[in-house]
C-alpha cells in the first residue's frame, strides 16, 4: 500500500487523497490574452523531475502540496500551502 503523509493527520493510505494537478503561478485572468490564458489552462510541463503538486486529503478537507519526482514516483516531502 502506497503511504501519503498529509502534514495534518500524519501517514495516511493513498486511497484517502486525490491529485490535484501540478502546482503552477496563475496568470491575472483579465491582464492576459486568450492565447496566454490557453496555454496556461491547456498545457502541462510534461518531462521527468521533481513537479510540486496538489494533493486532496478527503476525510480531513486538507489540501496541501507534495514535491514528487514524476519519474521514480517518490514523494519527497509534503507540506501545507505557504508553509514551506
């Protein structure tokens, strides 16, 4: 069984969180152009390392953030959003 360390409730199995996608700066949706607002709703970096991602505990509401290497799988660390 695969283990996610949520930083409220400590290990939990992964069956209680969901992906959230990867972590990325919004641009001001009323200073950008479709185009730019496009690629940034549209297009994903996609190669191999480290990503920070969003990370859904269900059972407690708590999101927070994972560095995960999207090649090996494995969860470097976990931590809430702002509290790095």
């Amino acid at each position: 069984m695969k283990i996610l360390h949520c930083p409220i409730n400590g290990p939990r199995p992964l069956q209680e969180c969901h992906f959230g996608g990867e972590l990325r700066a919004m641009p001001d949706p009323g200073a950008v152009t479709d185009e730019e607002w496009a690629e940034y709703v549209v297009h994903r970096s996609g190669e191999p390392g480290v990503k920070r991602e969003w990370w859904y505990h269900v059972p407690s509401g708590t999101w927070f953030i994972a560095e995960r290497h999207n090649q090996t799988d494995e969860i470097l660390r976990t931590y809430l959003y702002g509290v790095e």
